[in-house]
C-alpha cells in the first residue's frame, strides 16, 4: 500500500520538475535566510543610512535586469540545461564571496554577480517548464514550484534570525553549498528539453538569426510585464521599508514581528498552495488576476497604517492568498501567447517586472520612507495596484476573446 501510494506522488511530475522542486528548497531556506534581514545588517553596518543599504540590495535585480535577455536568448540558442548549470555556478560563486566579504564594495560586487546568476537560470528553467509540461498542468505546476520556494520562506528566517545574528558568514556559505548541491542533480539527472529547431538541427547549431522581440509584434507581452511592476514593488518593500518601518513603529519588537510574519506567509503558501492551484485551475484567469490584485492593495495598505501586530498578521494572511492566486495564474499565461522557440526570451522579459521592481523600488521608496514615512511608501503602492489590477483585469480578460486572424498572429508573438 505504502508503494503504491509513493509511486502515485513519485509519478505525478517528470524528473526535471522533482529536480526542480528539490533543487528549489535546498536553495532557497539558505537564500531566506539571508534575505530579511541583509537590509538590517547593512544598516547597522553603515551607521544608520537607509540609501546606501537600498542600493547595494538593489543592484541584483538591477543586474539581472539587463544581462535577462541575453540570458533568455541564450537558453533558446543553445538550451536549457547549459544556462542553468551555468547559472547556478555563478550563484555558488556570488554566495561564496559574500562569506568572505568584508568591505562594502565587496557586498556590492557580489550582489551584481547573484543577479547575473538569477537572470541566466530562471528563463531557462521556466522555459523548460514549458517544454515539458502540458498547457492544462502548468498553473499545477508553477504553484508546485512556487510551494517549494515557500519551504525556505517558512523555515529560513527563523533560522536566520539564530544564526545570521550569530555569523552571518555561516549563512552565506551554507547558501553557496546549496547551489552547489542544486548544480550536481541539475548536471546528473535533467536532460536538455529545448524543442528542435525547425530544420531539425541541434540546440546552438542553427545560425538564422533569432526573430526580434519588437514592441509591435509583441505587446500583449510588454504590457502584462508592465502592470506587474506594482505586485514586484510590493514584494521588494517587504524585504527592504517593511522592516525599518517596523521598527520605527514597534521598536525592539519589530525583528521577531518581521520574522513571524515570514514565517506565517511561508507556512500557509507551502501547505495550500497546491489545493488552491487545483481549485482554481478552472477559474477565469482574469477573475483571478483581479481578485489577487485587490487583496494586494489591501495588503499594502495594511502595512503602511495597521497599529497592532494582530492586523498585521491579518494582512500577512491576505498577501498568501494573493501570492498563491496570481503568480501561477500570470506565469501560465505567459506561457500560452509564447511561441515555442521563444518561451526563454518571454520569460526573460516578463521576469523583468520582477527584476525592475526590486532594482528601483528600494532606492525609490526608500526616499519616501526617508522624508515621508512608511505609511506614505505603502499608501503609494496600494494605489498603484488598484489601477494596475484594473488594467491587468481588461487585458487578459481579453485573452479568452475570439480574435480575427491576423489580430491572434500578433497576440501570439508573430514577428
């Protein structure tokens, strides 16, 4: 009985995607380990200024911003598996550095490096989710992958706030073994998924030139990334005003309030997630999409302005449900208008959302947070949802519409 009931789980996903979703928590409750609170150890670090911590945290998404496409190209060109291997060395490396680190630039420079290494591996992976996984599963499976994150999003900052107050070196060699452990299942067990080219020849071998990614033949793309930015800059605020805003408001209390409210929103992603992929698998996507915009909203205001920890965790509970609604929803519909030979470079540019919101948004609000406060910090982004969910709401409402031909060409990426 016990076989059987292994076998059904075990033969549930592919191989790439069990490797996926181990390699993902091995990774990431080092990475959430260090990630709540690199802003709070730079900012005592460096005496009490709010900027210079903002922008050292930013400068990895900045980077993976611009080296993204090319990143994405490259899995298209010449597969998946290379990029992600190559990726994850990279990562090792950055986390490796930050061990040894002892002077600012240090910090700086390894931060770049971890972008490079973040943009090069997702496009490619996410990619490959696409290559292997039928349409009807993808919401599934992103929500599975998105689950396992949230396994380091449950257990990593308590034990980072042990440890990485102890040593924060042990933290960021601990993360630097990880990749390294993530890099050997990735080269043993994942075999290359990138389709043929159409002239039936091997990944890296064709040499016509890629089709461009243009504004024109591509804009459904460009827009669903656009009106992401807002749900990204509430995610980079999390990691960066929130916690000072705790702390200006509740004090001494504020690091282990911040740690609860990790805590909590890892434990509840990590256990529904699934369950609530699979119940709204059928749902209309922009009725998803609006709903977790609108709890996002609320999320945002609930940080700026809750006076008491019981609100806030309240609001720790809406941004869980948000997060597990949204994120699978958005990724599968990237994934549908993607033409098969360019599923890397639209994940490369959708990713980009992310990656600008957590580039600019630190050092942005981290300037209101500065002069105004961080109810003003949060007050701005609650807005800035509510129009873009809006609009988010109307253009993939606009998906499931029967289009004329030449209309469903361009929504479908021809160039």
């Amino acid at each position: 009985m016990r076989g059987r009931w292994w076998e059904t789980i075990a033969g549930r996903y592919d191989v790439a995607i069990w490797i996926r979703l181990v390699g993902t928590v091995l990774t990431t409750v080092a990475n959430f380990m260090i990630r709540p609170f690199m802003v709070l150890y730079l900012y005592e670090k460096l005496e009490g200024s709010v900027l210079l911590p903002m922008l050292v945290v930013g400068l990895q998404p900045l980077a993976s911003m611009i080296v993204g496409l090319w990143g994405g190209s490259l899995a298209d060109k010449y597969g998946r598996k290379p990029l992600m291997a190559a990726a994850l060395v990279v990562n090792a490396a950055s986390m490796a550095g930050f061990a040894a680190s002892e002077e600012l630039w240090h910090f700086v420079l390894f931060s770049i490096l971890n972008g490079i290494g973040m943009s090069l591996f997702f496009p490619a992976a996410n990619a490959q989710v696409a290559d292997i996984v039928s349409p009807e599963r993808r919401a599934e499976i992103f929500a599975a992958l998105h689950a396992a994150l949230n396994v380091g999003a449950a257990f990593g900052p308590v034990l980072g706030l042990l440890v990485f107050s102890w040593q924060p070196k042990v933290v960021f060699a601990l993360s630097a073994l990880s990749f390294v452990a993530y890099l050997l299942l990735v080269l043993k067990y994942i075999p290359e998924t990138k389709p043929a080219a159409a002239d039936g020849s091997e990944p890296g071998a064709s040499v016509t030139p890629p089709p461009r990614l243009t504004l024109r033949g591509h804009g459904l793309l460009y827009a669903m990334t656009g009106l992401a930015v807002p749900i990204g800059l509430l995610y980079a605020q999390v990691e960066t005003v929130l916690p000072l805003h705790l702390q200006t408001v509740f004090g001494d209390d504020a690091r282990a309030m911040f740690t609860t409210m990790l805590t909590l929103n890892g434990l509840t992603v990590m256990l529904l997630q699934i369950p609530v992929a699979r119940m709204t698998e059928r749902w209309a996507t922009h009725r998803v999409v609006l709903l977790s915009y609108g709890l996002f909203a609320a999320v945002a205001f609930g940080y700026g302005f809750a006076p008491w920890f019981a609100l806030l965790l309240f609001a720790e509970l809406l941004f869980s449900l948000g997060e597990m609604l949204c994120g699978p929803h958005l990724q599968k519909a990237v994934s549908m208008i993607a033409p098969e030979e360019m599923r890397a470079r639209y994940f490369s540019v959708y990713s980009m959302n992310w990656q600008l919101s957590r580039g600019l948004g630190p050092l942005a609000f981290g300037l209101v947070f500065e002069r105004y406060g961080g109810a003003a910090a949060f007050a701005v982004i609650a807005g800035l949802l509510v129009v873009s969910g809006a609009a988010q709401h109307r253009l993939v409402r606009g998906l499931s519409k029967p289009r004329a031909p030449a209309e469903a060409a361009a929504v479908a990426g021809a160039s």
